[in-house]
C-alpha cells in the first residue's frame, strides 16, 4: 500500500520523482494566478509605502492619505507584505509538489492552499472596503494637493481584483482536493487478495478425494494421519 501511494500521481500532479518541468509548471492554471496575486499584492504594498502618506502644507509630520487613519495605510502594507510572501512560499510548494510521494502529504498541502487562499481572499474584501470607506469619508482639506490619489486608488483597485484572484485560487484547489480524492480511494481502500482468506478457495482439500476405496474398501482419510474403515471393510473379512 506504501508503495502504492508513493507511485500514484494524486491531487492534480504526476507520479512523484519526474524531472522539473519549467513550462509545464507556468501553465497551470493556479500557478498563474498566484503570480498574478503575487504582482498585485506588490502594487498594494508599493502604492501605499511611497506615496500613502501625504502631509498638509504648513504641516511637517505626514499622515496616512486614507482619512488620516493610521490603521488603514498599516492595513494595505501590512497585508501587501504578508501576502507578497505568501505568494512566493506557494509558488515553492508548487515546484516541489511533484516531487511529494506521499498522498497523505499532498492532501495536507492541498488542504492548505484551499484554507490560504480563501484566507487571503476574506482579507482583501475587508482591505478593499476599509480602503474604500476611508478613502471616501477622507476630508479634501487634508489633502490640498490632491498628492498620492492615484496610488490610493489602485491600492483599492487592485485590493478588489485580489479578492477574486484570492478565490479562484482556492477554488481551483479545492477542485485539486476533490480529484486527489477519487484518485486515491484505490490507494486507501486496497486489501491485498493473499491476505482475505474468504476470497480464495481452500484447494488442498477436493470432495473427489473424500473418499479413497482402494480394492472397494471405502476407507475415508483426513489430513493423512488417521484412517477409518468403513461398512464395506466388515464385508471382506473372512471366518
């Protein structure tokens, strides 16, 4: 059975210990997506640190461009960079996937990219309408100069694209869990035929070999160690 499982290519990847296949592994459909997530994530957390903080002109110290809460700019980067990373950490898992023999250990990494990426999506629906909101109530006497509008709005723009490409990813993994699933109820569910003793007929016992009457003596022999003489024995004696 381990030897099954470390042979069979569950959850959407082949048979592990192929070589590396660089082309194959940009075409799949999650790996596109995650650097798509990947560039977007970097927009959110650039458009924020440079120019997310804007000060008035007869003021020195600079706030955030998002109604002056703090909370919102350290939101945007501070998500930006987590999902940056976590991007990267899954596009590393991907590559090594193939090479995973266990089906146990495939399920656990599918299993977490499914929770991951739904994550990944509810946080950029928060970010995107916290942004948003902000962004919206923000005073324009705060911001006379109308500095850094353009890198507020692609953080919520791109926020928003996020959102979805957060959750194809984890539905596309989840699609991964459910054909690994069927894939590998065989793996799971095998009983060598050796081991059911119901499934294989006792061959060394055979009803023509009950009954052994050499010279018609109806002797009845079992497991070669004892031998009784039947009624037909009694009529060959002789007074």
């Amino acid at each position: 059975m381990d030897g099954m499982q470390q042979g069979s290519g569950a959850y959407g990847a082949g048979r592990a210990g192929g070589a590396f296949d660089p082309l194959t592994f940009i075409q799949q459909p999650h790996t596109g997506l995650r650097i798509v997530s990947w560039l977007f994530s970097l927009v959110i957390f650039g458009c924020i640190a440079n120019e997310g903080y804007i000060n008035r002109p007869d003021e020195v110290e600079q706030f955030c461009i998002f109604n002056r809460n703090q909370n919102a700019c350290n939101y945007a980067v501070g998500m930006g960079s987590l999902a940056f990373m976590c991007c990267v950490v899954f596009l590393a898992l991907d590559a090594y996937f193939p090479q995973i023999s266990s089906v146990k250990d495939r399920k656990k990494a599918v299993l977490a990219d499914v929770g991951a990426s739904a994550f990944w999506s509810f946080v950029w629906f928060v970010g995107f309408c916290f942004l948003a909101n902000q962004w919206q109530v923000a005073k324009p006497e705060d911001n006379p100069l109308r500095a850094g509008g353009d890198a507020a709005r692609a953080a919520i723009t791109f926020s928003f694209f996020s959102i979805f490409t957060w959750a194809a990813q984890a539905f596309l993994a989840y699609q991964r869990y459910k054909l690994g699933a069927d894939s590998a109820l065989f793996s799971q569910d095998y009983t060598d035929p050796s081991q059911d003793a119901g499934a294989v007929p006792y061959s060394s016992y055979s009803a023509g070999d009950a009954l052994e009457s050499p010279g018609g003596t109806g002797s009845y022999q079992q497991n070669g160690d004892s031998v009784f003489d039947g009624p037909a024995g009694y009529q060959r004696q002789e007074y």
